[in-house]
C-alpha cells in the first residue's frame, strides 16, 4: 500500500499485535461495549495503525473516533483513511495543509458473482473488463478503486457515493485508475468543488486488491 500512495502521505499495515491493541477513551465510547468481536477487532487495528501514520508525520497521539456513517473523524489538521478485510488493515494519512483528500482501500481478490457485479459495475465497465487480460477478477478491482474513490469524496462533500455513480477505466500495464463522476453528483455538489474525475493506483498481489488515491489541493 505504501508504493500506492506519494511521500506527503504517510500509511501504517497492521501488524499481528494492532488488532488487539489499545483504543483512546473517545474510540471505545463510540464503538460501545456491543460491538460484536470482529468489528471490535476491524476498529482496534485501524485506529492503531491511523495513529502510527500520523506519528510519522510527527503528530502526537490523538483520537480517530468515527461519525455515525461510521466514517472515521479525524484530528484538525489531518485527512486519512482506513481500510480493513480479513485479515489486513492500513491507514494513510496526511497534513491537510499538503493534501485536500485521500482514499485507500483493499479487498480479498476473489470472483464476484453475476449479481454483486450488476450493483457495482456499469455496462461500459464490464465491457471494459472483458477487454483486459484474463487471470484477474477486474470487477474486483473496479470496486475496491471505487470504494478509495468514495473515501475520496466523502469528506469533501459529506455524503457518500452510489456505485453507479462513478465510472471507472482500469490500465493493467500502468497499475493504475481513472474514475469519472456522474454529472449528476457533481451538480448537486457544485458548491464544495468536488473532484469530476480521480486518477488512482492499484496492485493486485498475494491474494489482495489494494487501491489507492490522493486530491491535492487546487
């Protein structure tokens, strides 16, 4: 994830003792005492890495709580993002003053089925996807660099993004994404200047998709 991302962002990989690792009072309070073990689990590693990549930056400790889309609400000054699957977790963050935005993301690289694909893909990316080499689940990587992309979004706009709603073009040769925001979406958010098209990273490698994205500033 690290080779995903440019040097003013600085990304933590947990390791086997984060997921058990200590949370600050303001994460455990928003997690509540019913959280089930794995999202427990999920949470605990994603704030412990969230707080070793912004010590990189050389921040001190702080709280990454999370909002009530579940969202992670990070310190003043600071963006990032968390990702989790099974068994992996990372964090990527950086000094807002550098970067308006970025988003990670990684997935179990595995087939979809014919249904979940119709919920994420559109027909011009999955006719793209039957065009790129063969070996790879493409659909899988259009989602994951899809979620990066909302985890893009989200914090400028405050509100999240359907799967539709972006249009994806994958090159396999270069490893990287270029996502195209539906017109519509954009209208709606003319305001805040959000992004009309994102270009991203990807790697796909011992059984992950890892996506990635920064927004620099204007």
């Amino acid at each position: 994830m690290r080779d995903l991302l440019p040097p003013a962002v600085a990304v933590a990989v947990a390791g086997p003792a984060d997921w058990a690792g200590e949370l600050l009072p303001d994460e455990r309070a928003c997690l509540g005492e019913r959280a089930v073990a794995s999202r427990r689990r999920d949470f605990t590693a994603g704030r412990v890495c969230a707080r070793r990549a912004m010590a990189t930056l050389g921040l001190p400790p702080a709280a990454v709580p999370a909002a009530a889309d579940r969202s992670p609400v990070w310190p003043a000054g600071v963006v990032g993002a968390i990702t989790h699957t099974r068994d992996y977790c990372a964090a990527a963050a950086a000094r807002s003053a550098d970067v308006r935005s970025v988003g990670l993301d990684a997935e179990r690289h595995k087939t979809l089925s014919p249904e979940v694909r119709r919920v994420i893909c559109l027909p011009e990316e999955e006719d793209h996807c039957a065009r790129l080499p063969a070996g790879t689940c493409w659909q899988m990587v259009i989602f994951s660099a899809k979620e990066t992309v909302y985890k893009v979004w989200h914090p400028i706009v405050r509100d999240w993004l359907d799967f539709l709603d972006a249009r994806v073009e994958l090159d396999p040769a270069a490893g990287t994404f270029t996502a195209r925001i539906a017109p519509a979406r954009l209208d709606a958010a003319a305001a805040l200047r959000p992004p009309a098209v994102l270009t991203g990273r990807f790697t796909v490698a011992d059984g992950l998709v890892r996506t990635a994205a920064v927004l620099r500033h204007d």
